[in-house]
C-alpha cells in the first residue's frame, strides 16, 4: 500500500486489487474495509452513478477541482478526493487530476483484470474501467 497526503490533506492508500479484496474475489466481499463495511459491486455504483443521473461531479468535493465541464458540486455527499494512481512500474500518476475507486469485481474479460470507477478534473463522465490488478488504486467502502 502507497499512502498519499496531499498539501496536508491525507487521501488514504492505494491498494492493489488482491490487497484490497484479501485474496478472496467474492463481489462484494468486506476485504480491507472495516467490520460492517464492503467493497461496492459493480451494480452498487451504478446505482449511485444513477441516483445522481450520471453527473460525476455531484460525487466530487466542492473547491478542490474547479474546471468548466468538470467543477465537483458534492449534491450527492460522497466527496471524492482525486489521489491518483499507481501504475504497474510504481510511480504515481494523474495526482490531483482523477479519483479512482476498485470494485468488487474482476473483469468479465479478463482475470488479470478488474474494474474501477474513475472521474477527473475536467469531465462530468463516470467512467467504467477495466485494468490490471496489480494498479494501486483507492478504495471507498459501502456500509452493510
């Protein structure tokens, strides 16, 4: 796990799928979140990207990203911090630009892979990615 703090905001870890799961691939397994807690579905954040009608920026937090197509309003609550990634050779990319989020869930093309949601800086879109598992990659957890 990669812990990341940012201008003395601390954004968590980044972890890489199996870590994040345990080494269990069950969806919606607890994995490293607390009692009580799991790691969404696919179906769960489809949910939320519904609930808020596909508007990724009533998922950001309010002041931090502030470009035309892509200015968080937070109207759902989920406050999305952008932390970044870590990619297959260990370096941190897209710091202050995206916020990315694992699923439960390998890829339904590939085990080596598994799916994330993502937003940016400069974009409404929620997006849906498949990608390797070895990514370090935030987690928001989903009460039971």
């Amino acid at each position: 796990m990669l812990s990341l703090d940012s201008g003395g905001l601390g954004y968590g870890g980044l972890y890489q799928w199996d870590e994040a799961m345990q080494y269990v691939t069950t969806p919606g397994t607890r994995g490293i979140c607390p009692t009580g807690w799991h790691i969404p579905t696919r179906e769960e954040f489809e949910t939320l990207a519904n609930s808020v009608g596909g508007d990724g920026n009533a998922l950001k937090e309010i002041g931090l990203h502030s470009t035309t197509n892509g200015e968080g309003t937070n109207t759902s609550g989920f406050s999305a911090l952008f932390g970044g990634f870590r990619d297959q050779n260990a370096f941190w990319r897209e710091g202050d630009n995206s916020f990315y989020s694992w699923i439960s869930q390998e890829s339904v093309d590939n085990v080596d892979f598994a799916d994330y949601r993502r937003l940016d800086y400069n974009s409404s879109t929620i997006f849906l990615i498949h990608n390797w598992k070895d990514f370090g990659v935030s987690v928001r957890c989903l009460k039971n």
